[in-house]
C-alpha cells in the first residue's frame, strides 16, 4: 500500500501550521489574564486558516467560523487518516476492523 506523496506532504505541512497554532495559542494562554485576551485568538486562527488555505485545504464558505471549522476539520481528518496508513493501514474502516490494542495506542501517540 503505498501513500501519495502529494497528499502525504500536504497533510504533514497542515500539521506544521496545526503545531504553530497550537504553539502561539499555548503563549497567548501563558501570558496573565487581560481583557483583550479572547479577541487575540481571532488572528491566529486567521493565520492558521490563511496557511492551511496556501496548503490546499480551501472551501467555498465566507463566514469565518463555519470556514475555520470546515478547514480544521478536513486538516485534522486528513492527518488522522495519514497516521492510520503510517501504521499501516488502508483507511479507517480498515483501521477500526483489524486495529489492535497496541495499534490504537500507537494512533494515539502520534497526536502528542
């Protein structure tokens, strides 16, 4: 079973700009408690979406919530689905059928 190249680089460059949210957010929450704090995640999650947009990870929406919510969705599916064939395995259903205890914790370990 072989993974697309393509589709591999894409998922693991969506899991870079996934890790550099995930790693501004964690900083903006180290800081002590301000009244702006909350308007602050706004432009990271933009830039978190304009960078999954650049990747390829795009839709049609104009509303920002139902657009980021759609985009993280499919970046974060796309990435499961790349850790499930890495463990080798053809899909999620493929995944679900044959996975082992050892294999749903691996899939486990891949997200921290």
């Amino acid at each position: 079973m072989a993974i697309d190249k393509d589709w591999k680089d894409k998922s693991i460059k969506a899991r870079k700009a996934i890790e550099r949210y995930r790693k501004a957010h964690g900083n903006l929450h180290r800081q002590k408690y301000y009244r702006g704090i909350h308007a602050d995640h706004t432009p990271l999650l933009k830039t978190l979406i304009a960078n999954l947009e650049k990747i390829g990870f795009t839709t049609t929406e104009t509303d920002f919530e139902p657009k980021k919510e759609k985009l993280l969705k499919t970046a974060f599916d796309d990435s499961e689905l790349l850790n499930i064939k890495e463990l080798g395995f053809e899909d999620r259903i493929d995944f679900e059928k044959r996975a082992t205890k050892a294999n749903r914790e691996a899939l486990r370990e891949k997200w921290h």
